[in-house]
C-alpha cells in the first residue's frame, strides 16, 4: 500500500499525520503534528524532509495556528503571520517550504474579512488544495521523466526523492516507478548518501516495496559502477533551482553530476515548478544549510570519529546548470537549462 507522507486527519480541529523518516527503513512510525512547535520540530530534525514535502506539511501549519478560540478574524491572522515567520527558520534552503507559507498567508489575507469560522475552512480547503496539486504534479513529472528511461537502463540515484519526499509518488523515483508500470525494465542503483543515508535508509525501502530491482551503493562507488557501463541515466531531485537552471540537491549531487559528464551519462533532475526560485539568478545566490557536525562524527548515535575532531557538513551543494541534460516538471521539460530556457519554460 503507498505511504501517505503528508495527511491530514480530520476537520479545521484535526492534525497533521506525518511518516517520522528519522525511524526508517526499521519501523514505520508515525507522527502527529498538534501544535506549531511541534512542526517546526518534525521539519528541523528531517523527520518530514524532501523539499515538496516540507511545503506541504508547513501549508498545514497556518490551520494548526488558527485552532485556538478567537473573537475577531483579526486575532486569528496574527497567529498565522507569526506561525509562518516561525516556520520558516526550521531550514533555509528547499524553497518549497517558503513558497508554501507565503501561498497560505497570502490565503489568509485575502479572506481576513470572514468570520473566525469561514476563515479557518478557507486555510484547511487551500492547505489541502496544496496537497492534491503535489500528488498530480508527481504523476506528471512520472510521465515525463519516464520518457528518459529505455528498456534495460541502469538508472543511478542520489538521496531520496520518491514518495518519501512529496505528498504523492514522488520526483526523481515518480519516472522510475512510472516506467516500471510502463514495463520497462531496468535497475536502479542507490548512493547510500552519506551522512545520513537517505538513499540507503529511504530510497532502496521505497524501491523494494515497488518491488523495483535495486543495488545499494556507497557513495564512493558511482564513479567506479559508471566505469563499468552499467549507468547508463543519473536522476535526482532539487530542493531549489535558480533562474538560470543551476540546481541545489543533496550534499554529493554535484559531484555525481561532474562523474556523469566525464562518462557522458545523462543527467536529469525533476522537480515541481515550486522548487524554482527565479528571484535568485544562480546557484551562487542559493543558502546553503550547514548541520551539526555530530551528523558526521557521530551519526546515528555511534562515534565514527575521534572526539573533539572538526567537521564540515552542509547538507546541500549545487550542480550548474552546464553539468544538466535535463529539468522534467510538471510543465513539461527543459532541454540543456539556461537562463532563457527556464524563462521560456514558465512564460504563460
């Protein structure tokens, strides 16, 4: 049965039901976001985490905020505006997140002259509105990126992008999973992605579920699999893209990306049209998060490091958009990304 990533139980009182991926690929737990703080919480530690599942759950937040009795609508929009400024310090860097708060504060502005009432059904009808254009963004890019995928590929993957990172099938993974019910056959190949394995923990749990063939890989291992001819499409998702097609994924993406271009593999990333950024015109402009250094030294738990040793981990980094065969959205494709290509790609 699919994971339902994101959901939503219940009225305008209800709560948000997120999949705690901190507990994965062991046990399937879930967690239940009551409260604001709460959120902020599952968003920070990753136990909700891919950029279009982040701007899901956070669109959920202004309804939670909007719970608590109020006499005028006026009370109620204050507590919104202050649960999105505070939801947006959970992570800087997967713009969905901040594209997701804006769309409900613009929501709640718009209907500020309701009652308590009304006001608090239109934020649950537009968070929920928010979900259901994820789940059909997903089974378009599906499509799309499918097109990329032949009979008997060796797809390699980075990180996790299937319905683990979304509210529905998936970016990256929709196309694999979409030409698997194309009956293509084909194998997936999964960077474990280090530090904290998502790839391995996440990407290989969703793949064997769908029953889809799958090597785990250490990281250290494209480039030699690569060497073998036995990649023949690398695929990844983003977590923000910038006007000029420049890319911002997991911390190790742009390293797969130059050993692709060396072998001269296709690389193809799919991602929502939310994940864009266009007032940024390069990755340059793109913050980056840096976590804590224990994620390295002691990930999980258990000391792999010297105590007291240094370490630098950000948690993304971005490929140019010269290393990119291809962006797959919703919309459609972008053929060797440039800053007019994308321009063109959201003209009306």
């Amino acid at each position: 049965m699919p994971v339902k990533t994101v959901e939503w139980r219940g009225g305008v009182d209800g709560f948000l039901r997120l999949v705690d991926q901190t507990r994965l690929p062991t046990e399937l737990v879930y967690v239940d976001a009551k409260s604001i703080e709460r959120l902020w919480h599952a968003i920070q530690r990753l136990e909700v985490r891919g950029a279009p599942a982040i701007g899901v759950a956070a669109a959920f937040g202004p309804v939670i905020a909007a719970q608590k009795p109020a006499v005028e609508t006026r009370a109620l929009l204050a507590r919104v505006e202050k649960a999105c400024n505070y939801l947006a310090t959970s992570r800087p860097t997967a713009v969905n997140l901040f594209w997701a708060l804006e769309r409900m504060r613009a929501e709640a502005r718009r209907n500020a002259g309701l009652s308590p009432a009304a006001f608090r059904k239109s934020l649950l009808a537009e968070a929920k509105a928010l979900l259901r254009e994820d789940v059909d963004m997903c089974r378009r890019m599906g499509r799309f990126g499918a097109t990329f995928i032949k009979g008997g590929m060796g797809i390699l993957t980075h990180c996790n992008a299937g319905a683990l990172a979304t509210a529905g099938m998936g970016t990256a993974l929709a196309s694999v999973f979409t030409a698997r019910r194309q009956k293509k056959r084909i194998h997936v190949f999964s960077d474990e992605t280090r530090p904290l394995l998502q790839g391995a923990r996440l990407t290989m749990w969703e793949l064997m579920r769908e029953r889809v063939p799958c090597t785990l890989l250490c990281d250290n291992m494209a480039a030699q699999v690569m060497k073998e001819g036995r990649v023949h499409l690398v695929v990844t998702g983003a977590d923000r893209i910038a006007a000029n097609g420049d890319a911002a994924n997991k911390i190790g993406t742009y390293g797969v990306a130059v050993l692709a271009k060396y072998h001269r593999i296709p690389m193809v990333i799919v991602a929502p049209s939310s994940t864009f950024d266009l007032s940024i015109a390069s990755g340059r402009e793109i913050p980056i998060e840096e976590r804590g250094a224990h994620e390295v030294v002691e990930p999980f738990g258990r000391r792999t490091a010297p105590a007291g040793a240094h370490a630098y981990c950000p948690a993304f980094d971005v490929t140019p958009h010269e290393l990119i065969t291809a962006i797959v959205t919703e919309r459609g494709i972008i053929r060797a990304p440039n800053a007019a290509r994308v321009r063109a790609h959201f003209r009306p």
